[in-house]
C-alpha cells in the first residue's frame, strides 16, 4: 500500500508538472523519438498504465523545434502549459557549433547523406572562409534543404524524399543571421560558430559556403549549443536526470530564466511548415 501511495504522489506530481525546460538530444534519434523516450521514461517512473484503456490522465508533452537526427544539443521540451510557450521558441534565437567539410556535398547536405559532387578544395585560404562569412551575416534568403521537416501537402520532405518520390526544392526564403564566425579552419575541415533567428538551417549555410568558395561543402558535426535563453552546458538535463523531479527542480530554475529572456525582433515573415511537435 506505501508503494501504491508513493506512486499516486509521483503521478501526481508528474502531471503538475507545467513550463519549458530543456534536455541534451543524442545523436542518431529524431528529435520526436527523443521526446516519446522521455515521456515513457516519466510515465513509467510515475507508475501510470499506457497501454488499454488504463491510462486517465493526459500527460501533454511538446518540444520547441526540431533538431536533425544526425544533430546533438539543446532541445526545449514543454510540459503541460508549457507547450504553448514552445511557439516563441521557434522564432526565437538559437547558437549552433557546425563543422563543416570542403569538397563533398551530398544530398542531404550533411555526413549522412550520399555523395553527390567531389570538388578540389586546396586554393581556399582561412582568409578567403572568413571574407565569405561576411556575406551570409545579417538578413539573407536562404533555400531550405530538400531533406528537412517542412511538409508539402502534409508529408515532411525528408519522408518523400526517402520514398524517392520528386521534391521541389522550396523557394529561398528570408532567414536572419546575428553573428557567424570560424573558429577553426585544418582542411578540407572548418569548424562555425552561428547565431541564427527561426527557420534558419546551418546545413544549408555550409552548402551555400560551399558554393560561394568555388567549391563544394557538407556539414560533417552539428551541436546546437543554445536555444532562447537555454544552453546546453548549463541547463540541458542528459538521460541519466530525465525523472520527475529533475525536470521539477528544472522548471523552478528556467521559470526565473525565462522572465529575464530579452524579446529578439521577429522577422515579419512567418516561415509555415516550422511547428512546435506536441504529443498526448
């Protein structure tokens, strides 16, 4: 009966639980699996039955923008009321550490990818990548990748694309950049620092890079190492601290953390497609 007690207090808890935090993605699983994966863990903790027509109780459960399978960092999750704040969090500002290498594109224009296009890469100076940077600063239009999470007639490209159906890429669209800079450059590797706005893909920054240079160029590593006032070394709760009262102790910490975010200009441009994933 105490056991039977202490699991009533953990749902109990569980389904109070209400506001954003955030959690570090590995690399490998969607940024939805990772969420379905969290959630379990928590439903499981709290005792609460999911399968048949046990479970009364509706854990809402959200997570503010999608982060590439292949990525790793900062994902902010949403909990109870919390999921309807993950929408500023898409139009919000996020930091990313990309590695990128010269002279091989693919399809999906990162490491995990076929190759489509082998270039030489040898005249490119650290010089000539830091001039470039210049022009991809600021309000820029930028193509999405064909292999992404905006959807055509309800389907996500990525899913189209995989079922090798045709896929038109969709028009460049107006992305905002607040600062860029290399901080190492050893070829064919060179490694970004970006600050971005909403709707902005860094695999699509490395390929324009690419192209701009006279060469060709892939992401090879991407971390996304902040995401409105969320940052992955300070507050992005690894697996082992996914329990109830973590993410409690968590939401205490980012309610403060939140109230002191500055509001970043939105471009007027809404970029559709881009939605916060919440599941029940």
């Amino acid at each position: 009966e105490a056991g039977g007690a202490a699991m009533g207090r953990a749902a109990d808890k569980l389904f109070s639980l209400s506001g954003l935090f955030a959690v570090r993605k590995p690399k490998g699983p969607t940024s939805t699996a990772v969420l379905n994966l969290l959630k379990e863990r928590l439903l499981a903790e709290a005792g609460v039955q999911t399968k048949g027509n046990k479970r009364n109780r509706v854990l809402k459960i959200g997570h503010g923008g999608t982060l590439d399978s292949a990525a790793t960092g900062v994902l902010v999750v949403g909990i109870g009321k919390g999921t309807k704040m993950l929408g500023t969090m898409l139009a919000g500002s996020k930091k990313y550490t990309a590695i990128g290498m010269l002279g091989k594109a693919t399809d999906t224009l990162d490491a995990t990818g076929k190759v489509t296009e082998e270039k030489p890469y040898d005249q490119v100076t650290k010089g000539d990548l830091e001039n470039v940077l210049q022009k991809f600063t600021g309000d820029i239009m930028q193509v999405p990748p064909l292999y992404s999470a905006l959807k055509k007639d309800g389907e996500r490209l990525s899913t189209l694309m995989k079922r090798g159906e045709a896929v038109e890429a969709k028009p460049a669209r107006p992305v905002r950049v607040y600062s860029l800079s290399l901080q190492q450059f050893q070829p064919p590797l060179f490694t970004l620092d970006v600050e971005c706005g909403g709707g902005f893909y860094v695999r699509s920054l490395v390929n324009d890079i690419g192209k701009e240079l006279s060469t060709c160029a892939s992401v090879q590593e991407l971390t996304r190492t902040k995401q409105g006032p969320f940052t992955l070394e300070e507050h992005a709760l690894h697996e082992d601290k996914w329990t109830i009262d973590e993410i409690a102790q968590s939401l205490e910490h980012c309610t403060a953390l939140l109230l002191g975010e500055p509001a970043r200009k939105k471009l007027k441009t809404e970029h559709p497609g881009e939605t916060a994933v919440i599941c029940e």
